[in-house]
C-alpha cells in the first residue's frame, strides 16, 4: 500500500496498555505500518500536559499535507482535534476510528455539533448498531468495523472438571462503573451459600485512585478474590495465564462502553463473558453459546450464573469452544484488510 499515514491516537507512550483506547491502537498502529511504509505518529497521550504533543500535531499537519489523516481517539478528544482541524486546516480530510459507543448519543443530545464532522470522509464504529444510529442521524459513510487483536498465539485450553474449584477473572480498568462493587456482592452470596471453596475470582487491572482504598478493603475480607495486578497481553505468554480461567466476569455499567477489547481476550483464551445486557454486549456474546447475557445492575443474576456455571463444567467447555472459534473473527488481518485500507484511504 503505497499511501502516506498521519495517524493521531493515544498509544500510551509505549508504555503497557492499560487502557482499551491504548490497546486498540497499539494494534491499530502496528497493522498500519504492515501496509505502510511512511506512517508519522502523534502519540497523543499526556497532551495535556505535555505541549511538544500539540506542536509535534500542529508541525505534521502542515508540512505533510500528502498523508492521509487517520484518528482514533475517545469521543470528546476527537471532537475537539477536528474543530480545531476544520479551522486551520480546513482543506484536510480524514479518516476516524471511532473509540467507544457514545458518538450518536453526543450528537443526539447536542453534546457535539454535526456541522464539524463534514471532514470525515469515513466512520469506523464498533457495532452495528453504532452504524445504524449514525445513519439516522445523515451520515452514510459509517463503515461496521469490530474491535481487533493480531491473533498469532491462542492458548492450548484446559479442561474443567466439576471436582475442580471455578475460577473467574475480571479483566479491566478497576473502577465501580465497570461492575466490580457488584462482582464482590455476588460472591458474597455465593459464600454465604457454602460456594466459598467452590468459586473464585481474581482481578487484573488498573486500580483508579478514587476506588484503590474500597477496593482493597472489599479484597481483603473476600476468602476467594484476589487482586493479581496487571496483565500486558501483548505478551502472548500471558493469554496462557488467562487460558486457565474457566469465565470472564464483565458486569460493566460505564456510559462510555463500545466493543470491548477484553472481550476479543476472552474468546482468544476460551473464556466464556458473563456480561451486562449493557451498551453492545449483547450483539458481541451470543447468550448460551459465547456467553451469558445479564440485567444491568443485578449482582442477584452475576451470582446465579455463576452458580450456574460452576455446576456446568460441560456447558463451559462447549462454550470455550465457541469462544475460541469466533475469536478469529477478529484478527487485525481480518477486520484490518488491506482492501479496507484502500477503500478508505
């Protein structure tokens, strides 16, 4: 692909991801420069703080007019960077990896104006139901678009048996909106039910500091949760650590949620998600075959489909196997083809 790239996202200065945006454009980043041979990259992670960012920006967008604009940023960010595109550099045109699931629901209630998306020559959104809503609100250039991991690796899979102990894991930001509050009251209703030898949970993630006090309280009095830190999946060794889980918690209720990345680590390491009727989850997890389907805001459901699966160790390893036959739907050299590339740029 002989095309010129800009691309402008956090990539989280090559630091571990620790975050979805990161994680998704470290891939994103990566498969751009498979196809491309001149690709310049605004990091903008820190920008705030570091005003080399907005002038390393600024310097690109003016003396390499050639390369194609790709951006992949959260909602508010992105907003901002094609304001202020349209008004110095009006004649650019771009590409836009929507991060998320609320640009529709911005645009609806007025959050954002439309008039400055005119540059967008196209719409990468992670559901289908993010593309119909775009639609009806005028734009036809939306392009369906899942998140995506580069998938060389993908865990042998052990199997369970009922005489074992269940083991979830909860992988995400550690933060109450993505369920954790309610993960700790279901497994106290599973413990006080006897079931505190039977199941467990360990966490991986970032602790954000508002919630890192509760969180390590909730921790040390649960006999059957675990916090395990942090874990870099762009080591692929690390999918093996996950593989030996036998389901994914992901209770989320966070406004922003849009085609969770973690979600494409489950099915890779076989996991069935118990997850949230909640943003698009249920147009990624097919209920009873990749996983199952919860209220929002019901700790009484998250324990009763762990009790569930606890006592269905056959009914996971069916699951697992879906899980990891639909995982290599969403490989980078799949969804990242290099025919969409050329369509789009």
């Amino acid at each position: 692909m002989k095309e010129k790239i800009l691309f402008i996202g956090g990539c989280g200065l090559g630091k571990p991801t620790t975050n979805g945006v990161a994680a998704k454009n470290y891939y994103l980043l990566s498969r751009l420069k498979e196809l491309s041979t001149d690709v310049k990259t605004v990091d903008t992670d820190g920008w705030k703080h570091n005003p080399l960012i907005l002038l390393r920006l600024c310097l690109l967008l003016s003396f390499f007019r050639k390369h194609k604009i790709v951006i992949s940023l959260n909602t508010p960010s992105a907003y901002k960077f094609i304001c202020v595109a349209n008004k110095f550099f009006p004649h650019r045109r771009l590409c836009y990896f929507v991060i998320g699931g609320v640009l529709a629901d911005y645009m609806r209630e007025g959050k954002v104006q439309l008039q400055p998306y005119k540059c967008v020559d196209w719409f990468m959104v992670e559901s289908l139901q993010m593309k119909e809503q775009m639609q009806e609100l005028g734009f036809s250039n939306v392009i369906h678009l899942p998140n995506f991991k580069h998938i060389d690796y993908m865990p042998d899979k052990r199997p369970h048996s009922s005489a074992e102990a269940t083991r979830f894991v909860f992988l995400s930001r550690i933060i109450p909106e993505k369920g954790c509050n309610y993960i700790f009251d279901a497994l106290d209703t599973l413990n006080a039910q006897g079931m505190a030898e039977r199941i467990s949970v360990d966490f991986y993630g970032t602790i954000d500091d508002s919630y890192q006090q509760l969180f390590s309280q909730k921790v040390a009095v649960a006999p059957n949760a675990e916090y395990k830190g942090f874990l870099d999946l762009r080591k692929t060794e690390n999918y093996d650590i996950l593989a030996d889980y036998d389901a994914m918690l992901f209770p989320t209720y966070w406004p922003g949620e849009g085609f969770p990345g973690i979600i494409v680590d489950a099915f890779i390491a076989g996991l069935p998600v118990i997850a949230t009727d909640w943003a698009h989850n249920s147009e990624i997890i097919e209920h009873q075959q990749t996983g199952i389907i919860i209220p929002p805001h019901s700790p009484e459901a998250l324990a009763q489909q762990m009790l569930h699966l606890a006592n269905a160790p056959m009914e996971i390893s069916r699951m697992s196997q879906n899980c990891r036959d639909k995982a290599k739907l969403y490989d980078t050299r799949n969804v990242l083809s290099e025919a969409l590339f050329r369509s789009i740029l």
